[in-house]
C-alpha cells in the first residue's frame, strides 16, 4: 500500500507528501488561476515515469558492469482531446553515458524496465501507447 | 505535449524538470540501493493525481461560490502482485473545511473532476479502479 497526503496552501498551490516524508510543491499556470510556484500535476507523472525507469536502468547497467557515467530520460507524453482526457501516447528517449557501454546491455536493461519492473509505467502503459529509444554517448579516454 | 527531463544525479538519486522550470529530486530508500533523499516515483503518481483532482475541486467550488477554509486529499493505492506489476486500485479522500459548505458542491464537483476533467485520474483509471470519499468539516462563526 502506497500513500500520499495533499494539502492546499493557498490560490491554487498544494503541498504533497508520502511514507517517504518529502515533500513536492505543485501549483498551476496563471491562466487557470495559478501562480507557478511548483510543478504541474500532469508534469509528476512524467517525471515519475522516467525516474521509475531511470532507477531500474542504472540498477540493470550497474548489475552488467557497464561503466556509466551519465544517464538521462527525455519523457514526453501526447494527451486525448476529449474528456475525459487522458495520455494517449508517451515516448521515453534514454540518453547512456560511459565507457564502452554495450548496446546489448542497454537495450535489455530498458526492456526489463518497461516490460516487467517499473510500476509507473505499467500502469500508465495500461492508457497510453508507450514508446521508447535510445542513444549511447561512448565517452573515450581511462 | 507534455514534456520532462529526469537526469541521474548520484547513486539512485535523480533530479527531475518539465516545462513549468520546477525541478523535483526522485531518490530510492536504502534497500534498493538509494539514499532516500527524494521522492519515490510510485509516490509521485499517487502526489500527482491527488494535485490534479485536488485544483479541480477548489476551482469548481469556488465558483460556485463555497467558502472553502481548507481541502486536503489522501490517495492510496495498492498494485498487483506479478509482473509487471502496476496500481490495481487506488482510493481518493477528500476533506473539504469551510463554512455553511453544500454536500451537493462538494460531491459534484469531485464527480466532475474524476469523471471529466482530471487528466491523471483519467491516465490512472485504465489501470486501477478509483474510489473516492469525502468528508467535510464544517466550521462555525464568521
């Protein structure tokens, strides 16, 4: 059982927190009545999916002694234009940094991912077609 | 188009920014290799849909003119067990504070944020079957 506790502050800012006792400031554009202290509730979902990858990857790579020495998540998600709407399409583009990463390691690692351990993205793949690529920056030098 | 960029700081911590500019830390407790320093992902999908209906709601009632003095949500939710593991199902708390509050304002407009308008909970509700309570506290005097 997961759970989380969100709090209105003021206007149109809320405050959440959960068992792991951080807290994430969320509040909206000023064109919905807004003043853009903190990130979009649509937004969290994004990045939620991507540090939830993120967090196998690295695992997967670090487990297959790859040398990395970078690793970002470029998440962007299309929404349904009726209501309610939804995300209909995500990609999630994963950006490997290191020493002779092997291709093969990078590309099973995202598949593990995203078909068996990340529990963000199987529930938001349960809504949205999920896509993904990949790039490898082979740094050189000991 | 909705976009986020995750990039791996340290270890399992990663740090996370969209469009809006707001950058929110992701980290992993020690049992999976973290230093518990940022949110859990799982937990900001649960923060991000209770942020989400959460603006609905205080929107809608203040126009219809409540005097809301306070709104909190508490979301849970439970996955399944195999893989790939995703939420199955999650609950939504509301605890609307205020004065002379109207039981009416308060369920409809949690009906018509979960059932029109929450772009997260629409994302969510394909993969777990949402509940929702609520409860309002009024408060007296001027």
């Amino acid at each position: 059982m997961f759970n989380s506790k969100v709090k209105l502050v003021d206007n149109m800012q809320f405050i959440a927190t959960a068992d792991s006792g951080h807290a994430v400031v969320m509040d909206g554009p000023p064109n919905v009545g807004g003043n853009n202290t903190g990130s979009k509730p649509s937004e969290l979902l994004l990045m939620a999916f991507g540090g939830c990858s993120g967090m196998d990857v690295i695992s997967i790579l670090r487990k297959k002694k790859q040398d990395v020495t970078g690793l970002e998540m470029n998440v962007s998600g299309d929404t349904s234009g009726g209501h309610p709407r939804s995300f209909e399409k995500m990609h999630i583009e994963y950006i490997v940094t290191g020493r002779n990463i092997s291709d093969d390691a990078v590309k099973s690692s995202i598949e593990l991912s995203l078909g068996k351990y990340c529990l963000v993205g199987a529930t938001i793949g349960k809504s949205a077609e999920i896509t993904h690529s990949y790039k490898i920056v082979q740094e050189s030098g000991q």
